[in-house]
C-alpha cells in the first residue's frame, strides 16, 4: 500500500482585545479574573428588543490581520445569524459572517524542518465569542463576561500536513497577532482556540480524503496531540480497510483520546440568514490603505532583516522575533552596542539571559537588566576585559540586583590582567612554585604544559585571558630552556 498522507485544515479562533465589544459598549475584561457576569449588558446577554452596533475598532483590528495575511478584504461583507442553542448563547444565535467574509484568499509564509512552506488563508472573518461554562457537581454556571468579545476566525486551506506544519503555523500565527497587538496571545486565557480538521490520503492523490473536525483545542500541545491521536486513528481503520466517517470530534486531555460528538453539522443545520438588525458592512474609502500603512514590521520581515543585515542565523533571527517584547530587547540593546557585533548580543539574549528569565519563570518585559547593560557586559568580553565565565557570573548577579556591570566587577576584582608584565608574574610565580614539574616538561613530557596552564589559571581566578596566559607560559618555558642549555 502506498503512504498515507495527513491533509490538514486550520481554523483558529483568536479573541480582538479591543478596548469594548463587538457589539455593545461592554468592556473586554480578562476572563479568568475578572467577577463573572459584571461586564455585561442587555445586548450582550441577548436580550430581546436590542440593537447590536458594529465596533469600527474590532474591524480594524480585523484588517491589520487580513492584510498580515495578505488576505483581500471585501469592500462589503455581511453579518449572518448562525442559529444554534447552547447555554452559553444566550441569543440563539451567534452573529458571524458567512456567505461574505471580511477579507479572503491569503497566505502565511511557514518555516518547517523541510524548508519555507506557503499556507493559502481561505477566509478571515469576524463573529462574536460566547459565554463560558464552568461544569460542577451536577450543575453548570455560566459567565457572559466574554459573550459578545469580538473574533476573528483565520481559516487554512488544507494545506498542512504535519505536526511540524500546525506547529510552525500557529507559533508564526500567534506571533503574527501579539505583533499587530490585537490579542495577548495567552493560550491559558483562551484568547486563541483551534480547531483542526484531518484527513487521509495515498500520496500523490489530488483527491481529499474524508475528514473529521476537532473542536476546542486550547493550546499548542492539546492541537499536537489531539492531531496525532487523530491522524493514528483514521491510520488504524484505513489500513484495516475500515472508511473514516466524517463527524465532529472532541477532545479528552485527560484520556489522550478524541471522542466522537456528533456526526458532522452542515451549513444548512445552522439555518445561516443575513442578520436583520446590521446593515452590510461596507468599509470607507482610504480605510484599507490607511490601515495597511500602519502595519508595523511582521516577524518574518524581522527574521529577513536580521539575517540579511546582522547575519544571525535562522535559528537566532527566529527565536528572537517570537515575541514582540524580545525583539524590541534585542533592538534596544543592539543600540547601545556600537561596535559590538549583533551576533554575539543575540547569543548572549538567547543563550544566557533567556536561560535566567526560564529559571525565575519571569517574562522578558519584566527583566531586571537593562538592554544597554547587557551590551555592556557582552562589549567588555568582546573587548577582552573580562572573561567568559566571569561574564556570567556577572550577569548572574546584575539579574538579581539589577545593578550595571561595573559595580559588581568592582566589588569582586574580575576585571582582566590586562598588563602583560602582571601575566607574566603570575607565570613565573607558578614554575617557581613547581621545579618538578617544570624539570619534567623539560625532560619531554610535553603535556605538563596543559597542567602548568591550569595552576596559572587558578592563581590568577579567572582574572585572566587564557590566550595571554597561554602566550606567557610558552615564552617563559621557551625562555627558561635557553637560559639552561643542555638540558
Ligand atoms: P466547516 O468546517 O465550517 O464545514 P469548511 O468546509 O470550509 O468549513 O472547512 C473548514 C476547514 O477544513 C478548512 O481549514 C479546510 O481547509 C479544512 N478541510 C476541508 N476539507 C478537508 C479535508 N478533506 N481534509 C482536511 N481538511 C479539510
Ligand atoms: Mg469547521
Ligand atoms: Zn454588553
């Protein structure tokens, strides 16, 4: 049998965090802290007699994406009822756009493993998040604080076909949104949600498959596993010869498993009609270009600039112009640098600060170090005036104090012997100290030089350049040997 293919289709969910909400004056507040039901009003709780009216913010907000996307957006599209009862839409409805969406046909450039890969956008469109259900012994409450939080649904074409393809899409997505700063991108808020929808097929077959769909996934690691369980089983049953049956599926985080809700809903079941108390929303001249001239630098562009400018390898540019807040650390520590090559700024950011950040479990934004004081520090290595490790024992020690390095390189003597002659003391105060082993180094056991480095080394506590302590053991040893002829 030839290989089987996974064919995968993405449709996230991501929150606009705009000041109110897409319909009422309520305030967007923070779902998991704020007291349930006291963002609320009559329109957001569906009650009957009241007038939705459109937040010009979340459709701006909406645009940024779509044109991130380099989607096309509609100079008219219209809002639908998607009709459905559910505790947690209190209307019977949910606005949202079907027939004419916001902006369509984009795409999202992705790096995998294999190269750059280009991911066609179907459709981007905005709708209203509902309530939240909390299910406890034998009763559910409902908050209708998020009810009415304005959303945007990104839409892929299936063209994803591997755990590596969601991954990298959605990391670049979510990065996408935190960089146009229209969604906070935390997962465990629920800001951003995921559905994946999977088929199967023999490679090389241009036909698709039948797929399932599976809801609610809340962050990067249930979507990872829920697909891979997925793609597993439809595996299974393809193999043993059994069909895929196109259906609805959730998932079980505790279990690892999907579990079939309900045969898979068509359009019809929503009885979709265009929503009565909104006109078409038709966008005003200028607006699309006005808002394409404000999109700020997007990360892949970032990733370009670097690259091409600093030469940081993919692998830095990447991590680096994750999160808005490390590129703008990167950016403003690379100002204070001078000469100090970017390269090794990025390394010293990634390598060691980012190591200290993960261990306080702190968040780059609240880094106690200043970029410039990073510069410093990484400028004085650079400079050869303070070693490596002593480096990170200093930058260990500005992590917690928050000091610059100077006042710590004071308090505990690391600046570097920088006089030669000082170096050379050293030395001789070692071979001194070691008649043996200088006698036996002479004698041709040439590895003693190694040692003899070493006990250099640690008289000198790290205060010394290992290249200039290696350049005046070789000049003494040479020297000492001629002065001895014979031996
Ligand atoms: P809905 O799920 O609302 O019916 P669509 O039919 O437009 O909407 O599809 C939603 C998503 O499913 C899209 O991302 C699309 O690319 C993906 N998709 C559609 N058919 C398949 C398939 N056979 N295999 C994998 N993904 C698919
Ligand atoms: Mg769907
Ligand atoms: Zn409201």
């Amino acid at each position: 049998m030839t290989e089987l293919e996974p064919v995968i289709g993405l449709e996230v969910h991501a929150e606009l965090q705009t000041r109110s909400k897409m319909f009422c004056a309520c305030a967007v507040v923070d779902s998991t802290s704020a007291a349930p039901n006291t963002a609320v009003c009559e329109i957001c709780t569906g009650l009957p007699g009241t007038l939705p009216a459109v937040n010009a913010r979340a459709v701006e907000f909406a645009l940024r994406v779509a044109l991130a996307l380099h989607a096309v957006p509609a100079e008219r599209s219209v809002f639908a009822r998607k009709n459905y009862f559910y505790p947690d839409l209190p209307k019977g409805f949910q606005i949202s756009q079907y027939e004419l969406p916001l902006a369509s046909g984009g795409w999202l450039d992705i790096e995998t493993p294999a190269g750059t890969r280009r991911i066609r956008i179907r459709r981007v469109h905005l709708e209203e998040d509902t309530g939240k259900l909390f299910h406890r012994q034998g009763y559910s409450l409902v908050d209708y604080n998020r009810s009415g939080v304005p959303l945007l649904e990104i839409v892929t074409e299936p063209d994803l076909h591997s755990l590596e393809d969601i991954k990298a899409y959605a990391t670049e997505l979510r990065s996408i949104l935190r960089t146009l700063d229209v969604n906070s991108g935390d997962m465990e808020k629920g800001v951003m949600r995921f559905e994946a929808n999977i088929s199967l097929r023999r490679s090389g077959d241009p036909d698709l498959g039948t797929r399932t769909e599976i809801k609610n996934l809340n962050s990067f690691r249930s979507m990872l596993r829920a697909v891979a369980y997925e793609i597993e089983r439809q595996t299974g049953r393809l193999t043993a010869g059994l069909p895929v049956v196109q259906e609805t599926v959730g998932w079980n985080e505790a279990t690892g498993e999907t579990f079939s809700q309900r045969g898979k809903e068509e359009a019809h079941d929503y009885r979709y009609f265009q929503e009565p108390d909104l006109p078409p929303l038709l966008l005003e001249t200028g607006l699309v270009a006005r808002v394409q001239a404000t999109l700020p630098e997007l990360p892949s562009e970032r990733r370009t600039r670097w690259r091409s400018l600093y030469g940081l390898t993919p692998a830095l540019a990447g991590v680096l112009s994750a999160e808005p807040a490390q590129a703008a650390y990167f950016e403003a520590a690379l100002a204070a640098a001078g000469a100090v090559p970017p390269e090794r700024i990025a390394r010293w950011l990634v390598g060691e600060l980012f190591g200290l950040l993960n261990g306080a479990g702190m968040q780059i934004a609240a880094c106690p170090i200043r970029p410039a004081d990073l510069a410093d520090l990484v400028g004085r290595v650079e400079a050869g005036t303070l070693t490596v490790s002593n480096a990170k024992t200093v930058l260990g020690e500005m992590f917690t104090t928050g000091e610059s390095p100077d006042p710590i390189i004071a308090r505990h003597g690391l600046s570097v012997v920088e006089d030669s002659g000082a170096v050379r003391q050293l030395v001789d105060q070692v071979l001194a100290s070691h008649p043996a082993q200088v006698a036996e180094y002479r004698a041709g056991k040439a590895a003693l030089e190694q040692w003899l480095f070493g006990q250099v080394m640690r008289l000198a506590g790290g205060r010394a350049q290992p290249a200039s302590v290696r350049q005046a053991l070789r000049e003494a040893l040479s020297s000492a040997e001629n002065r001895q002829p014979g031996l």
